[in-house]
C-alpha cells in the first residue's frame, strides 16, 4: 500500500507512512473496525510536514489510486450500461442532482459499472464517494466503505436517531465537494439507515440549491 503514495515523490516519508496509516484505517473503519485495536495510529511523527490545506477525508479521497483495469472499464461497457453511464455523467457535467437506481441481478456487472464511474470522474479530480451495504461489496470498490462507516450511522438506527457527523467536520466537507454517492446494496439496509442519511445530507448541504431528477 506503500508503494502507492511512494509514486508521489514530492511528499516526505512521515506525510507517506501517515497516508498509508489513514487508508490502512478507512479500510478496517469499513469492516467495522479501528487502526487503535492494532496499537497504530494514523497521525504521523513529524506533524509539520503534513499538509492541511485540505481536511484528512478530503486528502484521504484525492489519494485514492485508480486501479489500470478501471481505466479501460468505460470501453467496456455494453449498450445498456453505456446509455446509464453517459446519463449520469450528463447530469453531473450540467451541475445538475439526481437519483439513479441501478438494478440486476448478481454477476450482471453492477460493480464494474461503478468502478467505470469512479474511473472517469476520479481521472478528472472530482471526488465521488462509494458505499456499500455490506463490508464485503465495498471492499471490491476502489475507496469503498461501507455506509454505516462513511455516514457515520448509528448501529442502531431508529426514527429520532441521527448521524453522527458534525456540518463543520472534514467528513461533511467531503460530503459537499462530492460529485457522485455511490451506495451499492441500498435494498438491503433497513429503512431507518436510509432515512437517517437522508436527514444528514439534507442537514449538511443546507446552503446548497438543490434540484433532484429522476429517471
């Protein structure tokens, strides 16, 4: 994992092994677990050298690495996958918001679809988020955490409870500069998980005009 930000030669070693500590955590955090259970900590020796002028989500989202394959995976795409890809490419390019329901059953190429979508738009430093229900299904998307990690959802979510995620926080700051939510498994979380997100982005992006679409 290393190896990866080794590539970005114009950060020092302590800025690298604290990269590599922050994405070695946010994949545990997507199990369900913290780097703390494993005696690390994700602050790096030296803290003058680290870079704030981004929050650590932010940082943590523009590091992540495009995997060779997904850059092709748009080639790839058959006529259906390809007409969903350029509508919500479209809307995203026009500034606009929607909602889009992918479905089909397992093995159809729900997962390399969105792998082509992070693809694209992460090649472009826009950031997009990718969830999934289950550790297992975010685990094979680059970045990818499940939903109760990302959203920070209660594990016991109920119809008062709410996200634990502060509108002043890095975390929610991510949430406004993101281009794309991705949320793999959305029928299987119960209703309260989702209504629980819903109340967040609606708190989080407040000051944001927004217009939803939907197909």
């Amino acid at each position: 994992m290393s190896e990866d930000f080794k590539r970005e030669t114009t950060i020092s070693v302590e800025l690298r092994v604290s990269k590599t500590l922050q994405s070695l955590n946010l994949f545990l955090e997507s199990m369900g677990k913290s780097i703390s259970l494993y005696d690390l900590t994700t602050r790096p020796t030296n803290m003058d050298n680290v870079d704030y002028e981004f929050p650590r989500e932010i940082q943590d989202e523009m590091s992540i690495q495009i995997p060779p394959e997904d850059y092709e995976a748009e080639l790839k795409l058959n006529l259906e996958q390809h007409k969903a890809f350029s509508m919500i490419i479209d809307v995203i390019q026009k500034g606009k918001s929607g909602i889009f329901f992918i479905d089909g059953p397992g093995g159809t190429g729900k997962t390399f679809f969105y792998r082509a979508l992070l693809a694209h738009l992460r090649s472009k430093k826009l950031m997009a988020i990718a969830t999934a229900t289950s550790g297992v299904a975010a685990a094979i998307m680059p970045g990818g955490r499940t939903a109760h990690s990302h959203f920070k959802i209660p594990i016991d979510a109920n119809e008062s409870s709410e996200c634990t995620m502060s509108k002043q926080s890095g975390a929610a700051e991510l949430l406004r500069r993101s281009k794309l939510f991705i949320w793999d498994e959305t029928p299987m979380a119960k209703r309260w998980a989702i209504e629980n997100i819903d109340k967040l982005l609606k708190d989080v992006m407040e000051m944001i005009k927004i217009s939803v679409e939907r197909w």
